[in-house]
C-alpha cells in the first residue's frame, strides 16, 4: 500500500553545511508492498534477497530524491561486495560514465550534482563531507567490510580529491546496534587477531556475546584521522522503522527490502 513519504533521518553537523543535501532513509514512504514495505530501494541486480519490482524500486528512488530536493537522475548505487573498494566518480551527473556499474563498497566524488547512495539492512551507512575540500563520500559497512578497511578506503580516496582527515565530517546512520548484534564465540577472533583492542568491542554480559558494530566503525575512522557520529538507531530493534535482514532471517524469510541513505553536493 502506497504510503507517504516520510522525512528521512539527519544529522545536524551535515545539515549545516551550505548547499550540502543528505539523509538516511527508513523503510517507510514507498510503494512496495509485502516483504518490502514500504520504501525499497534496492538495486534489481540483487534479486536473489529483494525481488521486488523495477516499477516499485525506481518510485521509491524518485520518492527519496525528490524529498531531499535531489535530481533523481543524478542518483549513483554501487553492486556492493562487502569489500574494500572506493569508487572516485569524476565524471557529472548528466556523464553515461558516472553511471556505469560498479563493483564496490564506498562512493566519493566532488561533482556537483552528483547524489551518492548506499542500501543496507543491517550494515552501517557512513556519511562523509569535507566542506573546505567541496568533496563527500559514502560507505557501505558491514563487518568484512569494516575489518576489511572500507573506512580507510573511503578517506583515503576523499583525500586524492583534496580531503583532509582532519576536515571531514563523518556520520554513522541507522544500522543494526550493540544490543542486538548477537554473535557466536568465534567471531571476536577475527578482529583480534586485527589488534588485541578490539576485544572492547564485544559484551558478554548478559550472557550472550554481541559485538557494537558502529563502535568499531568509529574507531576505524579514527585510525584515518576523521571523528564520527553515530546517530544512534537500531535498524534490528526499530522494526517499524527500517528494514533487517537479520530480522527478516529469523522470522524464516530472509526477503527484506534496503533503505537508502543519500549525500549530495548541491
């Protein structure tokens, strides 16, 4: 059923940056019915877990970008890998090239005009913008992409656009939180053999092990010299407001919609 749209989530540091449009998008506002109520737009390359329809997905697109006074056309998704791979798009919005498909996991780009985008369900979207530079990126973080360095990957291709880590703004937007990130006893190995210190970033103490998936994003961040802010929203625990695929695996049918999350200079 056809809803609304509704306002998507912002953060203030970005929002006060002149001519600079954003937002992560929740699951409702959209057209899509069933699984993917409402707002889904997810990439039809991926149908394998969201075969919604290609009629659904672009009026969600035009939805979203229309609400952030956005240029659909200028929109720009990834075929993401959970790897480590940033794309520099050069090249403008009306450019057949800045549309090619891409194999990768961050967007960074200073075109005008030219509006990147991330879908998740569960991982983190991350935000960036140095103002001074004119240059702004998007990341898409799961765990393998996080331990896999995305985050250094990301700053460090801002940086071949004139970003200065100390410049940048980052911004970590809905994803699946440390109270609902359950893992199993293998898992912290992974990212302790990557640094003993990580070890902070698992609890046990309710007698399950969880891991704070946007804790360690910060701190990786950090490693690259940008501070983060995490806005705080559980996509797991929030299921009225964004899509799980975590969620949507235990419930027996891993068929979920993605929500979008937008950056865009002018």
């Amino acid at each position: 059923m056809t809803q609304p749209i509704v306002s998507p989530f912002q953060a203030s540091s970005l929002s006060g940056v002149i001519g600079l449009k954003h937002g992560f998008f929740g699951r409702q506002g959209g057209v899509s019915e069933g699984h993917y109520e409402s707002l889904n737009c997810a990439a039809q390359a991926d149908k394998r877990s969201t075969p919604d329809t290609v009629a659904n997905v672009a009026e969600n697109r035009i939805r979203a970008c229309n609400n952030l006074g956005i240029w659909p056309g200028g929109l720009v998704t990834m075929r993401q890998v959970h790897g480590n791979a940033t794309s520099v798009i050069t090249t403008g919005p009306n450019d057949d090239k800045t549309h090619e498909p891409r194999e990768a996991d961050a967007l960074v780009t200073a075109q005008s005009g030219v509006a990147l985008g991330l879908l998740t369900a569960d991982c983190a979207p991350v935000l960036l913008v140095d103002e001074n530079a004119g240059v702004i990126g998007a990341a898409h973080a799961g765990w393998r992409g996080a331990l896999g360095g995305i985050l250094g990957s990301v700053v460090g291709a801002m940086e071949t656009l004139g970003a200065k880590p100390k410049n940048i703004q980052a911004v970590i937007g809905p994803a699946i939180g440390p109270g609902s990130y359950e893992v199993g006893p293998e898992f912290p190995e992974l990212f302790k053999a990557q640094d003993p210190a990580n070890d902070a970033f698992f609890s046990d103490a309710s007698g399950q092990l969880r891991f704070d998936l946007p804790g360690y994003i910060a701190a990786r961040l950090l490693d690259s010299g940008v501070r983060a802010l995490d806005l705080g929203h559980d996509t797991f625990a929030e299921d009225t407001k964004f899509f799980s695929y975590r969620r949507a695996s235990i419930s027996g049918n891993p068929e979920t919609g993605r929500q979008l999350s937008v950056i865009c200079l002018g």
